[in-house]
C-alpha cells in the first residue's frame, strides 16, 4: 500500500534526494531525453523541498518541474534508500494546483472527470458496455472481472483469449469506468480519492463484502488500485486479487499443454516492458511465457529490459503536461526496439500508442484463433 504522503514523511524523502550525489540521475526518462538539471531526480525533489514540501507555494517553473516524471520508478531502482520520488512529487503537484501554477491541463482533466468520470476524450463508457454485452455470461459465482479502464483497446482481445484458453471472465459492472489515477497525478488527490471511493462501490455493488478478483489492462491501474486505494480510504475486501490481463493468461496457459503443439505466429517480436508492470506490479515472466507460446522465436530482447526498461513516456501526464519531453523519451526507446530487427509489442495500451507497438494480449488472441502475422 502506498499511503498518501504526510508531512514528515515528504520532508525525509526531500532530504534523502537533496543530499544525494546525484548517483539516480542516469535513470530517469525524462532527464535523459530533457538535459535540464531542474529535471533530474535530485533538482525535482530539491525545487519540491524549498517549496511544498517548505510549506511555500510553488512558481509556475517549479511546477512544470514537478511535472517531468513519468512515474516510470527508474529512479527508484537505483535509489539505495528506494526512495518514491513519484509520490513526492504527485504530493508536489498538488500544492502547485493550489497556488493556481499547475500547467493549464491538469485543471482540464478535473473537469473532464468531472463531466464523464474519466479523462480521455473518447466515449470510453459505451466501448466498455459494448464488452460486458459480449462478456461470459454471469453464473452463480461470478468470474474474474475485466477492468478495461480508459483504454479498453484490446478489452476484446482479452475476452476472446480468456474463453480460447478456458478461464471465464466478465467485465466489471457499470460505473467502473476508471481507477482515477490520473487525477492523483494532476495534482487532485481530494477528487481522486471521492473517484476511487465511487468506483470501488460500483465494483461491489451486490457482493455483501465478497472479495473481487480484478484483472487490469492497463498495469498502472492495477497497481493504483492494489497500493494507491487503501491509502485513499478505498481498498478492496480481504482477500480480493488484483493482477495485470498477462499475468491472468498465462497462469490459464500454463493449465492447456494441449495448446503446446498449436502452430505459433510468425516472429520474433521486440518486447518493451511497461514501467508500471515490470517495477511497478513485479511482472516481468508472464508477457514473456505468452509471447513464447504464441509467437515463433518469441521475445527479443532491447538494449534496456526486464526491471531495468526504459519508459515509453505515456505515464505521468507527461504528454499533457511536456508533450515535447514525452515524444523525446519514446522515440528513445523506440529506437532501441528498432535496433532488435523485429516489430515492437508491448502489454501496456498507453505504452502501445506512445511507441506505436503492437499488443501482448491481442497477439495471443489471435493466435488463439488461429491465424495472422505480427
């Protein structure tokens, strides 16, 4: 569980960066796409300390600081005191919304949750009705739930490959629209928090307390559910399971050696892991086993890979806040799955659109069904 930050607890983790060397700076996306020393780990926990974490409202230049972090966690792998500079500087940007500083989207994607109870654009709603309507049919007990979220692009594809390998799965009841986080990261913990609560009541309406069993496309919505929500007064009942959709296919997978003999895709294929999946939920096997599975050679593997990936630049609110700085950190990455001779897939739907990659779950279905290049 990631608790919401207190004062004493921002202000040790201010210090630890403020007084380190500097030695995280190679790790972070943006730092390395952006060379401003205001961007590096330590300048932004620095400019948080002399000002939110101070008590003292943030200028407008601190604030777009606060927002050069894709949440991507790079940092932290590095960091000998494991040190959440993401959750300091989401604390950090709070206290710029307050001083009115904030970059002029992150009051828009209030407002924008606030009319559709998501932040994107599209009717994201009625493409995730259209997936319950198609979604196993509810039985006495009911099946893991699929969580499509805001980009429920390959919602479908998970069905399908859910019901190819035998393992039911529904889709979440209406109302479950999104896990909020990008309101915890423009700065709105208060919004994100009542979001959180409301959709957590959708997931449970009916269910007299019975645990959930929830499986995610996107992996920074599983773990803003899993760690970010008991801190924000929403966890889930005892006993509920959060996983990412690869880690629920390829547990199925693993229970159908009959499928060992089904003739694979054509391949290999460049495997990006998302950030939010590989440092963030622990997951870095199950992509892997599919892709194996599915696809003739597998994964290859880029320069930067496994816990040590690099970002694709999707996370954060990056490219609402430094559209810029988030194209320079995906084309970085991008260049390294080029240099691996295969087409690039990946199990995030955010980092699929950022790279212009194709689709772990939907590259398994579709050999499930039998057909299809990469």
């Amino acid at each position: 569980m990631i608790p919401p930050p207190d004062a004493a607890a921002l202000r040790r983790a201010a210090e630890l960066c403020e007084f380190c060397p500097k030695m995280c700076r190679f790790a972070c996306p943006v730092s390395e796409a952006e060379p401003r020393e205001a961007f590096t780990p330590w300048g932004k926990a620095s400019l948080a300390a002399l000002t939110a974490v101070a008590g003292r409202a943030p200028e407008s230049s601190a604030a777009a600081a606060f927002h050069a972090c894709t949440g991507c966690l790079r940092c932290r792998s590095y960091c000998a005191h494991a040190n959440d500079v993401p959750t300091m500087l989401f604390a950090a940007r709070a206290a710029s919304v307050r001083a009115g500083v904030a970059p002029g989207p992150m009051a828009d994607l209030a407002a924008r949750f606030a009319r559709r109870g998501h932040g994107k654009d599209d009717d994201v709603a009625a493409t995730i009705d259209a997936l319950r309507a198609g979604a196993e049919p509810q039985r006495k007990e009911p099946p893991p739930a699929l969580f499509p979220g805001c980009r429920p692009d390959s919602g479908r594809a998970a069905l399908d490959a859910a019901r190819a390998l035998g393992a039911p799965l529904g889709v979440v009841p209406g109302g479950a629209v999104c896990c909020g986080l990008d309101l915890l990261e423009a700065g709105h913990p208060d919004l994100f928090a009542a979001h959180a609560l409301r959709t957590r009541s959708a997931l449970l309406a009916g269910r007299a307390g019975a645990p959930a069993h929830l499986v995610f496309l996107a992996p920074a919505c599983a773990r803003a559910v899993r760690d970010r929500w008991p801190g924000h007064g929403a966890a889930l009942p005892a006993g509920s399971i959060v996983e990412h959709a690869t880690t629920y296919l390829a547990r199925a997978l693993a229970l159908r050696p009959d499928l060992r003999a089904r003739p694979k895709l054509p391949g290999p294929v460049a495997y990006h892991d998302p950030c939010e999946l590989a440092r963030g939920l622990g997951e870095v096997e199950a992509p892997r086993a599919l892709l194996a599975a599915a696809v003739e050679g597998g994964a290859l593997e880029p320069l930067r890979t496994g816990a040590d990936a690099s970002c694709c630049g999707a996370g954060g609110l990056l490219p609402l806040a430094l559209p810029a700085a988030a194209d320079a950190v995906a084309m970085g990455r991008t260049a390294e799955l080029r240099a691996c001779g295969a087409p690039a897939v990946t199990a995030s739907p955010a980092c699929a659109a950022m790279l212009g990659a194709g689709d772990v779950v939907a590259l398994v279905a579709r050999w499930l069904s039998a057909g299809g290049g990469t």
